[in-house]
C-alpha cells in the first residue's frame, strides 16, 4: 500500500513540474504578444498632474490634464515612428527611432535632433513616460533573465509574478516586475527599478484588446513616474492594425523632415 | 495704412478656411505672441509691448509636392527702445519636391546646420546672435536638393540667392552615422571673392553622457584662415534636471578688448566679438505644466557675460504663458556691457524683464 502512495505522489510531483511554467517561457510568451512584423497606431496620451486626493468623493483628482494625440508605425523591435498630431503647440512634432538611435524633429526650429545619452531619460512631452519608455520595443528574452516568484490575483485575474533581472547592460530599467496574466500573457502591472533598488515607475495595464490569432495586446495603461509625487500619464491605444503595409521610407531621416 | 495689408490678408485667409473642405486640404496654423518689456535702460527705464502673429499654410499635393509658407507680422510699442513700426513679411515661402532619388526645396526656407546648443560655427546661413535672436531663425532664400544615402545618411547641396550676389553661398554637406553617432563634413563657397570653409560636426553619446562638437575652418581668399569650433555636454538626472555645458572658440575673435571690431558687430558681419566663450545651462520641466530654465553665456576674455532666467506656464493646451529676464554685465566698454560710443542703440549692457503669452492656433 506504501508503495502505491509512493508511485502516486511521485506521478503527481512528476506531472506538476511537466505543467510548471518557467519565467523565461513566461517572457517569450509575452514576447509572442508584443511583437510584430510592423505596426500603425493612433494613440492619446494623457497627462495628469496635481493629482490629490478629493476630500468629498476620497478620489484622486488631477489639477491639470494635458491630452496629446499621435500617430505610431513600428517595425520590428528595432524601427518606430511617431508624430504628435494634437494640441497645435506640439502639431507636427516627430520622433524617429533605428536601433539605439533615436532623433526629434521640431517644427518650431525646423531641426532635426538627435536625444543621446541621458537626455533619453527626459519626460517625453511632459508626460511620465521617457523618450526610452515610449520607443522601447525590444524583445524581454534577449535583454533580461527572468524568474517566476509566485503567483497573485491582480485585478480580478490570475497572474504570474515574474522578476526580471538585466542580462545586458543596454537596458533602461536593471530590474522589471512584472504580473503577467495567465491566460492572456500580457503584463497588467509592471514596476521598474534602478539597479540600487529603487522603484522608479509603475504601469498599470486597465484595458486589454483582442487581436485575432490568440493575440492580445494592452490597449489602456498608466504610467506612474514614482520621482514624481503627484502626475500620471494615461496612454491609450484607439487603433492599432498590426502586419500591416507601411509607408515607404518612413524610417528615414528624410522622412523626418517631410512637411 | 500699409501694416494692416497683412491683416486683412490673415482676416481673408482664416475666412477662407472656415470652409470646411479647404481646411481638410490644407494645414493652417502658427500662433499670436504678446509681449512686455521692462528694461532698465542705463538713463531710465522703458517700456516695450512686443507682438507677433505667425500664420502658417501649407499643402501637400499629391505625394511628391509640399509648398509652404508662413506669412509674419510683427509690431513694437510704447516708449520704444527703437523705432520698429509695424511690418509684415514672408519668412518662409517654399515649394518642396519629392523625387525618388533626391528632395529638392526651393525658396525662402530656414536651412538649420550644427549640433550645437547655441553657438553652430558650420551654419552659415543663420548663426547665433544675441541682437537678432527670437523663437524662429529668419529663413534664407535657397535651392537645396538632399540625395538620401540610407536612412541616417545623406548629401546635401544649398545654393544661396541673396540680396547682393557677390554673397551667395554654395554649400555641400555629407552626413552619416556609427553606432550611436551622427558626424558630417561640410564645404562653403562662401562668396564670389574666394572665400571657402571646410568644416564638420558630431552628435553622440559618450558613458551615458550626451556629446557635440563642431569645427570649421575658414581659407580667405587673402591668404588668412581661422578656425571656429565647439565643444558641449549634456547629462540628464532621473528627477529631470538637465544640465548642459559648451565652449565655444571664436578664431576671428580678439583676446583683447580694445581689438574688438564694433563696426562689424553692430552692422551684423560678425556674431561675437571675442575669442571664448563658455555657455552653462540648467533646465527642470515639471509635467507638460511648467518649466524652469536657467542660461548663463560668459565671455572668458572679458568677463563680461548674460543671464537669462525663464519660467514657461502652460496655461492651457495652446496657450503658454512666459516669465523672465535677460541681464547683460561686466565692466564697462566689454562685449556685454559696452559704453556708448562701443554701443550707440544702447541695447547691450541692460536688464530686460518680460512677460509673453503666445496662442498656438
């Protein structure tokens, strides 16, 4: 009879690590979500600041809200575009992105210039994302090892927790948690640190859209800048269509400079 | 009767473009500044209103023409530190063309060279000048075609078509990119009289820290040269604090003071009068809301220098709102603080306090 308890919990102990799922798997999975051949987004980004807590409702309200709205292509992890499309004192604003190069076009100059070095970690138009946040789009897997830490209900889904820890140096943030939806592998919370521990940022991830193919993209997130004490950003995506065929030689700097 | 033309072209322009279907064609925009001064002359104080209306139409026709204008009226009031009536002008006005194998502008149109923060020796068609500085640099009557040579890379040539034609300057350009660098290399006809300036500039970053330089180097037709160059930095801090830093070598520039070409200066043949000079900046953004910015330009060789504080309030989505000074020191008869025989406008040398709003429409 002891033998059988044995082979049972055995077999059970054996099945349970074949179903197991490790971070990394955890991560390509996301990759799978995340990437794509080429992409054409319109998006808004909106900005709060002076967010305090409303004495009548116990709500956090914001003093000012700044609302921008913009157009993205991305193709690859290596080539994005975008341009501001709204209010008029940012109209034609575009930024351009090749591999680790990234430049900005200022109508108001009519100059195109390159962000190098830690001018990268500016608030991009004020907002709490940084010019990095906002062209990130490289693949988790090839830049981080990644370790699964438990699992937690966020948001009324099932998540995976999964910790990140960077494997080359050209990263943003040294260390990324993250609560990865288990069914949809897409992260609803992210939280970046610098490599001295300290919690930089937070992105909530409220709305998650279906794309077809069983591929599931973030569509409504918030970003908080945690060296900030009162702003958010709320960055919206209203339109996305992925694989789709891109203007010719929009990844140029002469494209940058078309009117 | 003549300042209002430009009005009532803006008044008939904007009533045109109510019609829906030419606002969906063409892109309409720009933005009305007004402006006060407070200066601290050296006799008594002043006050200056400033205004300044930017209209800008353009069109893209099909895929392979864009034109472009932007039509400017400005005007000065008050006890004027200098007679300046109202005046309308076409400061940009060119058609671009789009080829497969080249990008051909032609027409008044701003050509910006150098990756300096404010001094760019390789931009020969609109330097930096603390007497002419505004938002936007006065744009240059040119043909420019741009040959693409990949998607960071490309060759430029710019011929000039200036006023008087022994100033008219050809101009080529290449421009490339390495790793996290972008470097070009330039040449300048500078006029009929032979004389020519080679030169070339860089844009990177070095162990996280944002790097520009530029060198020229100018062959005058007499036999004499001189070399212009920059160096600058910039770091950015997780709290947003940016912080920049550029020398700038003046080879035309006199150690001296009593070498400095006045004459030149004031009648805008040259930029500055001596030979180093040392930029400081520090700037904080707070949201998309407000914005601190501290300048502080140092002439090495005389002392004398100019501090430019400035807060920018973002009142509304397209209205901001500016404060702050512009104070020029050092002793007297120096480049920033020269006496009245040096400096008859009386510009230089004062404390300038202003307030601005701007509406962009």
């Amino acid at each position: 009879m002891k033998k059988i308890g044995f082979i049972i919990l055995f077999l059970f102990i054996f099945a349970s690590l074949a179903n197991a799922i490790t971070g990394e798997e955890i991560i390509k999975r996301i990759d799978q979500n995340m990437l794509f051949k080429t992409a054409k987004m319109t998006a808004r980004m909106i900005i709060k600041t002076g967010i305090e807590v409303d004495e009548k409702t116990g709500k956090p309200e914001a003093d000012t809200v700044r609302e921008k709205k913009l157009l993205m292509y991305s193709e690859g992890s290596d080539k994005a575009y975008a341009e501001f499309l709204y209010p008029n004192r940012d109209k034609g604003v575009k930024y351009l992105k090749i591999g680790d190069n990234l430049w900005m076009y200022l109508p108001s100059v009519e100059k195109v210039i390159k962000i190098a070095g830690h001018m990268l970690r500016q608030s991009m138009m004020g907002s709490d994302f940084s010019y990095e946040d906002s062209m990130e789009s490289d693949s988790l897997v090839k830049k981080y090892d990644a370790k699964l830490v438990g699992s937690e209900k966020y948001l009324d889904r099932e998540c995976y927790v999964v910790e990140l820890v960077a494997k080359v140096k050209e990263v943003t943030y040294y260390k990324v948690k993250l609560w990865v939806d288990k069914e949809r592998f897409v992260y609803l919370k992210e939280e970046l640190y610098a490599k001295s521990g300290k919690l930089l940022k937070v992105m909530v991830v409220t709305k998650v859209d279906h794309l077809g193919g069983g591929r599931y993209y973030p569509t409504y997130m918030t970003m908080r800048n945690m060296l900030r004490k009162d702003s958010k950003t709320d960055f919206i995506i209203d339109s996305i269509e992925l694989d789709v065929k891109l203007p010719a030689g929009i990844f140029s700097l002469r494209n940058l400079r078309k009117g | 009767m003549k300042k209002y033309n430009l009005i009532y072209i803006v008044l008939l322009l904007l009533l045109v473009a109510a019609s829906a279907s030419f606002a969906e064609d063409w892109d309409i925009g720009g933005y009305i500044r007004s402006e006060i001064d407070y200066v601290m002359f050296k006799d008594a104080p002043r006050v200056a209103a400033l205004d300044k209306v930017r209209l800008r139409i353009a069109r893209e026709i099909g895929d392979h023409l864009y034109i472009h204008t932007e039509l400017v009226y400005n005007r000065m009031d008050g006890s004027s530190l200098v007679t300046l009536p109202g005046y309308n002008s076409l400061d940009r006005c060119y058609a671009q063309i789009y080829f497969p194998m080249v990008d051909l502008t032609v027409g008044r149109q701003r050509i910006a060279w150098g990756t300096g923060y404010i001094w760019n020796p390789t931009d020969v068609f609109n330097p930096f000048s603390l007497t002419l500085s505004d938002e936007e640099r006065e744009g240059i009557s040119a043909a420019r075609a741009i040959v693409p040579l990949g998607a960071a890379s490309y060759m430029e040539f710019v011929q000039t078509a200036q006023q008087n034609p022994a100033n008219d300057k050809f101009a080529f350009k290449i421009k490339g990119n390495a790793g996290l660098f972008d470097f070009s290399s330039s040449f300048v006809k500078l006029n009929s009289a032979g004389d020519n300036q080679f030169g070339g500039d860089f844009v990177g970053e070095l162990l996280t820290i944002g790097v520009k330089g530029e060198y020229i180097n100018v062959f005058l037709n007499s036999g004499r040269q001189y070399s212009r160059y920059i160096l600058g930095a910039d770091y950015t801090f997780e709290t947003d604090v940016m912080l920049i830093g550029e020398y700038y070598f003046n080879g035309l520039g006199a150690t001296n003071v009593s070498a400095y070409d006045w004459t030149s200066y004031l009648t805008g043949s040259i930029y500055q009068l001596a030979r180093d000079y040392l930029y400081l900046g520090a700037s904080r953004t707070y949201g998309d809301i407000y914005q601190i910015q501290l300048s502080y330009i140092l002439n090495t060789n005389d002392g004398s220098f100019v501090i430019y504080p400035m807060w920018t309030w973002n009142v509304l989505n397209d209205l901001d709102f500016y404060l702050g000074a512009l104070t020029m020191g050092g002793s007297s008869g120096t480049e920033y603080n020269p006496n009245s025989t040096q400096d008859p406008t009386g510009l230089l040398g004062n404390t300038y306090y202003f307030a601005k709003l701007r509406y962009s429409f």
